[in-house]
C-alpha cells in the first residue's frame, strides 16, 4: 500500500509579481540649471533699504573678490585704469591717487564718489577719494553714508559727496558695471585654474585606488594599511582609497591610478573659451593686454588696435568721469589725449609726435 505524499501547496507566481521582480529601474541625478535664476525676481521691486540708506542691488563686496579671481578680468580693469591715470591732468584740489581710486571704482563697482573737504571759510579745501564699497546712498538721495566700520556708521553732509555711476535698467540709484555678464565665464576659469593647481600639488600621480580582494585574517593589518594611506600624500582632489572585498579569486589585490584616467578636464579649452569671454565682456584688445596669440599671425597693430579702442571705449569713461565737474562747480578732471592714439593720429598727418 503506497502512501501519498502530503502535497505543497504553493502559491502560483502571477505575471504582475514576475514582471515586478524583473523591473528595471531608471532614475535622474542632477536638478535641471535654470535660465534665470529666483534672484531676478528683486528687479521687479523697489531698491531695499533699512530704513537710513539703499542697499545695492549686487553684493560690492563679491565685486571686489571677483576682481582678483580671474587674470583676464583683473587685466583688463587695470589696462582701463592706467590709461585713464596716464592721461589724468592733476588739479591742486584733486590728487592723482584720489582720482586713481575714483577710477578704479567707477570701473569695478559701476561707482565712483568724490567727498569735498570744506576748509575753516567754507570753501572747497580738497576732494578725496570714498571708497564705493563703503559708500551708501541715502534715502533722500542727496546724503550718503559711510559704513566701513559696523556700528559706527557716519552720516555724510548733503552736497558734500560726487557720484558718477553706470547707467542700470532696472533702477536709478546705483551702477551697475557692464562686465556682470561675463562672471560666470570670470569664475569658470578661476574654477579650471584652482582644480588642476591642486592637481599639481597632488603630484597628479599620487592618487589610486587599491582593491583587495583576498581574505585577510588580520583585521589589524587593514586597519594599519588605512593609517598608512591617511598618512600618504594626497589631501587635494584626488584622495587615496582603500577597498577590502574578503573572498576575492584571481588578482586580489590591485592598484589602479587615478590620474590616468580621471584627470579629463579639458583644461586648456575651458581656459581659452573663458578668456574669450572676458576679453568680449571688457571689450579691450588682447594684444593691449598682453595676451599671447594663438596663431603666428598674431592679432595685428597694436597702434590701430588702441586707437579704436580709445575712441570706443576710453572717451566714454571720461565723459562719465567728466560729469563730476558739474557737481564740483570747477574743472577739477581734465585729460590729456592718449598718448598712442594721439601719436597715430598725427603720424597720419605727417607729424611726428615729440
């Protein structure tokens, strides 16, 4: 007599439960950039203030530290600079160091401020220089106020103070520079320099990944080859790992480096599309600059290429900086010619400049 087998009942897999055991799953990383950014909302408001002077609508303070983050930026702020101070025609009243600052800070905030010390008659005694990044203007628009030490913030005499400022679309308070468009490429490059300068400190070899696949019996000895990786060179971008997987076959142990395979960055083409970029945003000759070019044919007269530059863009500044002379009541800024320009100019007349 046979005796059944008790039998199993299991329960049937249904083509929902399989097809989810056998679901791929896909997924995103990375939040999509916008265009513009939530900030661009403020510029459909009022200028901010806090109840005694208007705030400006950029951050002075990020505009000087991006002054010095680029060497295309910087250079070419200061090629503006030195040609607006070697034209400069000092007054008794307006030092070439004050005026050196004014310019400076009308070229990097879009500001620049002239406060007239008055003397024991009431007159005009001398202009100096106030620096844009402490200067606020008040709510009446006349006064200004000057915060460069936190709580012992000054209110300045109305008429006391000069102020010549880029134009803004968006208000009528503060300058904005003209070269805001081009940060980004300003700190793209300072971004590619940072990351292959740690490179190079680095070693760009010292970096690897050692894989252990073998089983080792002693804990202490992996804890010992950790400190010993900790302890090796390597603080930088590129940092030292180690990887223990117990049970491994053929191989156990590896050493793969990381600068052979990891350092793609594209850093010459990131360097040269930036640079691009901020010589367009300043819109100064490379050449004026000394910008090495990239073909042997160079990038032509460096004459002709500063006097259109002088026409173009230095007459402009001047006549910006000139409008101070109407607040002042004298002709305290005054120019000579550029010296460059003015020497091709009159080579093609047939006279020689002295």
């Amino acid at each position: 007599m046979r005796k059944r087998r008790p039998q199993r009942h299991t329960s049937p897999v249904t083509a929902t439960q399989a097809a989810t055991s056998q679901t791929i799953e896909a997924f995103t990383f990375g939040e999509p950039v916008p265009v513009l950014s939530q900030r661009e909302v403020f510029d459909y408001l009022e200028a901010m203030h806090n109840g005694r002077w208007y705030e400006p609508p950029l951050s002075l303070n990020g505009l000087s530290r991006v002054y010095r983050a680029g060497v295309h930026h910087a250079s070419a702020i200061q090629v503006k600079r030195n040609i607006l101070r070697s034209c400069f025609i000092p007054h008794p009243k307006l030092s070439l160091a004050a005026f050196t600052g004014l310019a400076l800070d009308y070229l990097i905030f879009g500001n620049g401020y002239l406060q007239a010390v008055q003397n024991r008659l009431g007159g005009v005694l001398r202009y100096d220089h106030l620096r844009a990044k402490y200067t606020r203007r008040a709510l009446d628009l006349d006064t200004y106020w000057w915060i460069a030490q936190p709580g012992q913030e000054q209110a300045l005499p109305a008429g006391r103070v000069g102020h010549v400022m880029e134009s803004d679309i968006n208000q009528e308070i503060y300058g904005i520079p003209d070269y805001v468009g081009g940060l980004n490429s300003t700190l793209l490059n300072e971004s590619a320099t940072l990351f292959r300068r740690r490179y190079y400190e680095n070693g760009s070899h010292a970096g690897f990944i050692m894989h252990i696949t073998d089983a080792v019996q002693n804990e202490g000895d992996i804890a010992k080859l950790r400190e010993a990786l900790r302890q090796s060179k390597g603080p930088g971008n590129f940092r030292n790992l180690l990887l223990y997987t117990p049970g491994g076959k053929k191989d156990g142990v590896q050493l793969i480096p990381v600068a052979e395979v990891a350092a793609k960055d594209d850093f010459l083409s990131i360097k040269n599309v930036s640079r691009d970029d901020q010589l367009a945003t300043h819109r100064v000759p490379p050449q004026l600059m000394g910008v090495m070019p990239n073909s042997t044919g160079g990038f032509g007269d460096v004459t002709k290429a500063a006097q259109v530059f002088d026409i173009n863009e230095i007459d402009s500044i001047k006549a910006s900086l000139l409008a101070l002379n109407d607040w002042a009541g004298d002709e305290v800024i005054r120019f000579n010619p550029y010296k460059l320009a003015a020497g091709i100019e009159q080579a093609s007349h047939g006279d020689l400049p002295r």
